[in-house]
C-alpha cells in the first residue's frame, strides 16, 4: 500500500468515527428520554403529586399539588422541548441566554413508592434529570425481599425550544405551600 492509501483509509476511519458518535447522542423530546425510561422501569406508572421549589431565593417554600391535569401540562411543556442528552466533550450550555432570575427544581413523585423525577432548571438550554425508581428482589429461597430506590442523572441540552420560565413563574405561584 501507498502512503496515500494509508493516509485515505486513516481519513475514512476518522469521518466515520464522528459520524457515529454524533449519530449515537440521544435525541428527543422529555417523554422519549425520560419519561418512557422510566415509565418501564417504575413499580408505580403514574404520578400523583407535582412538587416545586425556587432555590435562586434564599427563602425556600416548597410548593406543590396533587391535580393530575396540572401535572400532564407540565409534562406537556416539557414534551414541547428537542433534547439531546450530554455527553463528555460535549459544549455546555452557558446561562447567557437565561430569561429568568429564578432557579427551580421540579418534582413528579407518586407518594406511595416514593419514585419520581426531579428536574432542575436553571437555564433555557440545559436541564439536569434525576430519575428515582423503587427495585424490589426477591429472594424466595431464604424469604427475604429487598426494596431500595435506584437513581441515576442525566444532563440534556435543549436543541429546540426554549425552557418557558413566565410559565414556570406562574405555575409555582399558583400552587400551594406545604
């Protein structure tokens, strides 16, 4: 082989090597990222409360409500965003483009296995995703059950859309404190 074969092949591997990486990031909306994911993975298949703190003030008030249709806007809202998850190396969204002052972080729980998703936004281009599910062994031949909660996080990037923080801001204004 020549060199310019060499150096051809080598050009090749390279482009296909960053087309399968950038082909391997995983895009789409909350529901498709998310919400499906752990949907399977959840004991409960619903949730029954949404929960909501400002963390940019230094007074902290939880607020919350368990109306379904309030929590199926909310995810409706977050279904209108195009994500692609982070990955190392990936450029990070700044928060130039913030709309908002406020800072919140968003629960959807089901009270009965405390499972849920928090979501914290504190920028229209990125949001951070904990996903909480119960996982229950059991172990027939000694009779034992273990029941713990399994977490993992996850950093989206908004590629299309903006986060609404007017909604967000009217939305933890109308729920109540508890």
């Amino acid at each position: 082989m020549t060199k310019k074969n060499i150096i051809l092949i080598i050009i090749i591997a390279l482009i296909t090597i960053v087309i399968v990486v950038n082909n391997n990031q995983k895009k789409g909306t909350f529901q498709e990222l998310v919400l499906n994911d752990y949907l399977d993975k959840a004991q409960a298949k619903k949730f029954n409360i949404i929960e909501i703190v400002d963390i940019s003030d230094k007074n902290i008030i939880y607020k919350a409500s368990e109306n379904i249709n309030i929590i199926n806007e909310f995810i409706s809202k977050l279904n209108e965003l195009e994500l692609v998850e982070y990955r190392q190396g990936m450029s990070g969204n700044n928060n130039s483009s913030k709309t908002s002052k406020k800072d919140y972080v968003i629960f959807l729980k089901n009270q009965e296995t405390d499972e849920g998703i928090q979501i914290h936004i504190d920028s229209d281009k990125s949001i951070l995703v904990r996903v909480s599910t119960l996982v229950i062994t059991e172990n027939k031949k000694d009779k034992i059950t273990e029941i713990k909660h399994k977490a993992k996080i996850y950093r989206y990037n908004v590629i299309s859309g903006n986060i609404d923080f007017d909604y967000l801001d009217n939305l933890y204004n109308s729920l109540k404190e508890f």
